[in-house]
C-alpha cells in the first residue's frame, strides 16, 4: 500500500471534514455533554467511510447522471438545518434546565453509590424507600440512557441529509482518489483513518469542555451559536451560487 497515497488521502479528508458544519457542531454538543459520544462518532465515521467506498468505487457517477436529485437532497437538507437551528434557538431563550443532567449524571452516580456504601459500613440495613440510594443510581443511570435515538436520527440526518457530504466526500475525495489509478484504495484508506481520528477526537475531546459549560448560561451561549451556525448554513444551501 503506497504510503504517499494514504498519506494523501489523509490529508485531503482531514481538510473536508475539519471546517465547521452541522454535523461537526453536533458531535462537538454531544462530547460536552458525554451523551452517547461512541455512537455518535462511530456513526459520523462509519457513514464517512461507506461514502468514501462509494466515491472511490465510482458509483457517484450515479448522482451526475441525475442531476435533480442533487436539488432534492439540497432543499431536504436545508429544510432539516433550519429545523434543527430553531430547536437551539428555542433551548437558548427558554431553557429547560435540564441540558446539565447529561454532564452531571457521573457525579450523582458516584454521590448514591458513595451513600450506599456509607450505609452499609454504618450498619443502616435497608434504607427506606424515600431515599434509597440504589433508586438514586437507577433513575441517573436510565436519565443517562435516555435520548439514544433521537441522538442517533439526529446524527444520520445531520450526515446522510447534507449535500457537502456527497459534493465533498463523493464527488470530490473520489475523483481525487481515481487520479491514483490502482493506489485509490490505499488513497481511501487514508480518507477513512482521518475520518476516524477526526470524529472520535472531536467526540472524546469535547470533554475537556465540560468545565466551561458547566452552567446554564454557558449551554445557552452554546445553542445560540448551535443556532446561528445551523440556520445559516441552511440557507446557504439554498442561496445561488
């Protein structure tokens, strides 16, 4: 496998990805608040590389060949953008209080399973309902668990309903792939190893974050930007070019 083939398709699939677009703000929000981050980036990079395969493999020619469906997949995409920026925008200026439960649900785990264990060195028996530590680690753990879907649909939609994902990573990753004549996989291996490295860094990273936005405030400067960022790269989509 040509090492200066994977190295660039590396390269170019690290600068395709890297810019700030919806997909990246939503993987960036998911990592702050550590709610689902593997799925979510292991879809991010899953969807990457089946593009990259698809592009490589020259199926893309399918989507010059209809053009129309390209406006399709443009206004569809706007359409679930400017959707999505609302809901930020909605959660800046009314929000619920509860996007600090995701960032908070380790510690009120480790808080019940402290207080459990300082039951049963003190010899308190079984605690009464009220405040039954192991009910206190149950209800974080399912809080925890909540919203997988929503996050995973959320994540396909943001990925699989972008036209940039298939300009970019389909159009343009492939055509630069097939100018290596039989080292385009080795090209496309590289594409996917930064697609990978990309998502889960920015996914696992995010974390670092958690200080900062640990108070309300902070979550509502965040879906104001959320907001911001989605609404107009919508309406970029749609505006001539």
């Amino acid at each position: 496998m040509p090492l200066s083939s994977v190295l660039a398709g590396f390269g170019l699939g690290l600068s395709l990805i890297v810019a700030i677009g919806a997909q990246n703000v939503f993987v960036l929000r998911q990592g702050i608040r550590r709610e689902h981050v593997f799925a979510v980036a292991a879809i991010c990079a899953l969807s990457d590389l089946a593009l990259i395969m698809v592009g490589v493999s020259g199926i893309g020619v399918v989507l010059t060949a209809v053009p129309w469906l390209v406006d399709v997949i443009r206004w569809a995409g706007a359409a679930f953008l400017v959707a999505y920026g609302l809901l930020a925008a909605r959660r800046a200026i009314r929000p619920s209080g509860a996007t600090l439960e995701a960032a908070s649900a380790e510690r009120e785990v480790d808080s019940a399973e402290a207080d459990a264990a300082g039951l049963v060195d003190a010899g308190a028996g079984t605690p009464a309902a009220p405040a039954d530590p192991a009910a206190s680690v149950s209800t974080s753990l399912a809080r925890r668990s909540t919203g997988l879907a929503a996050a995973v649909l959320t994540c396909l939609a943001l990925t699989w309903l972008n036209p940039h994902v298939y300009l970019d990573t389909v159009f343009l990753l492939g055509s630069v792939a097939n100018t290596h004549g039989d080292a385009r996989w080795a090209f496309a291996a590289g594409a996917g190893i930064a697609s990978i490295v990309w998502f889960f860094g920015l996914a696992y990273g995010a974390r670092l974050l958690g200080g900062v936005l640990s108070s309300p405030r902070a979550w509502r400067v965040l879906d104001a930007v959320i907001a911001v960022v989605m609404v107009g790269l919508g309406v970029m989509l749609v505006l001539p070019h």
